[in-house]
C-alpha cells in the first residue's frame, strides 16, 4: 500500500480540497442554493478527467513518443506552479457565479480540481506501478481525493467558518510548502533516470 499512500497524499496536496473552498464560495455566492449539486458536479468532472488519463495516458505518451521521465520533470515543473500559486496570496478577481453559467464544470471540475499538476501526477503513479493491484491502488488513492473534495465542497460554508480566513491561508501556505518538496521530489527522480538510462 505504499503506492496508495503516496498517490493518496500528493494529489491530496495537489487538488487541495480545503484550499479551494473560499474559491467555491466565491464562485457560488450569487446562487448558494446550488452548491450541494455544484460540489458533486465538480467533484464527478475532475474524476472523469483524472481517471481518462489515468487509464488512456500510457497510450498517449507512447504514441508521442514520450519517456516516463520526461513526464516525471514535466509533471515536476507543472507542481513548482502549482506550491508558487499555493505559496502566494490567493487573488481576489474570482467572479461570481454567472447567470446560465455552470461553475461546476469549468473551472471548477477543471482546471481548479483536475488540473495538470493532478493529471500528471496520476500519470506518473500509473507509469510507476507494477502490475494491476499496484494499478489498482493509485485509482483507489484518486478515489480517495474525490471523495475527500466533494466532502470539503459540500461542507465549505461550515469549513470556512471553523477556519476562517486566515486559518484557509495558513493551510494554503503549509500545503504549498509540501507540494514544492513534491515537486523537488518528482523532478529528481526523473532526472536520475536520465543520467542512469538517458532520455
């Protein structure tokens, strides 16, 4: 299970389900009687989009000719973004949730939730795993993050009043932190195998 746990806690840092609630909020503060069924909808288009390229990346990257290390590198840069966003404070032009508009899916199922930091992440455990049990732990570990990011969505308004404010942007800076040795993490590995093997 020690694929599980480390797929578990790196999308969980990527995807950021406590992070993204001032942004649910804001995004759904015009129409708060849909929030319920926005937290689920979210939550179902980031897995679509996650689980797609879990199971039909490998196929991708052959076809482009892509190494498991280039995607460790690439996916390496993509989280730096991603804790340098995390790291700094959050902007304040997230608008309002537009009449006719469906904030559930765009952006925040994608690019907010399934974003590239958590589909190259995903990708990269499934290049790493061996065998289908293996496989089979890293869809469960995204399983996981899903159902911890609906809770975090359907549950915001409670959240952000137990937290508030500041206790949001601690959170934020502390899991972009992790995220950032994530990163560091990811790219050396992928470097490593450059040096060892090449490109």
């Amino acid at each position: 299970m020690e694929l599980f746990a480390e797929a578990l806690v790196t999308l969980l840092v990527v995807t950021d389900p406590v992070g993204n609630v001032p942004v649910f909020l804001a995004l759904t503060r015009r129409r708060p009687e849909t929030r319920r069924q926005a937290a689920w909808q979210a939550s179902a288009v980031a897995g679509v989009v996650i689980y797609a390229f879990a199971l039909f990346g490998q196929a991708i990257l052959r076809a482009l000719g892509i190494s498991v290390a280039s995607l460790e590198v690439a996916g390496g840069f993509i989280l730096v973004l991603a804790a340098l966003e995390l790291l700094q404070p959050r902007g304040q032009g997230h608008a309002p949730e537009a009449d006719g508009v469906n904030v559930a899916l765009v952006p925040l199922g994608t690019p907010l939730l399934a974003g590239p930091g958590a589909i190259a992440a995903t990708m990269v455990y499934v290049q790493r795993a061996r065998g289908a049990g293996q496989v089979a732990e890293v869809l469960l570990a995204v399983l996981a993050v899903l159902v911890a990011v609906y809770l975090a969505l359907r549950f915001a308004h409670g959240v952000g009043r137990l937290l508030g404010d500041n206790g949001i942007e601690l959170l934020s800076r502390i899991v972009g932190l992790l995220l950032a040795a994530i990163a560091v993490q990811m790219t050396a590995t992928g470097a490593l195998y450059w040096a060892q093997h090449g490109v």
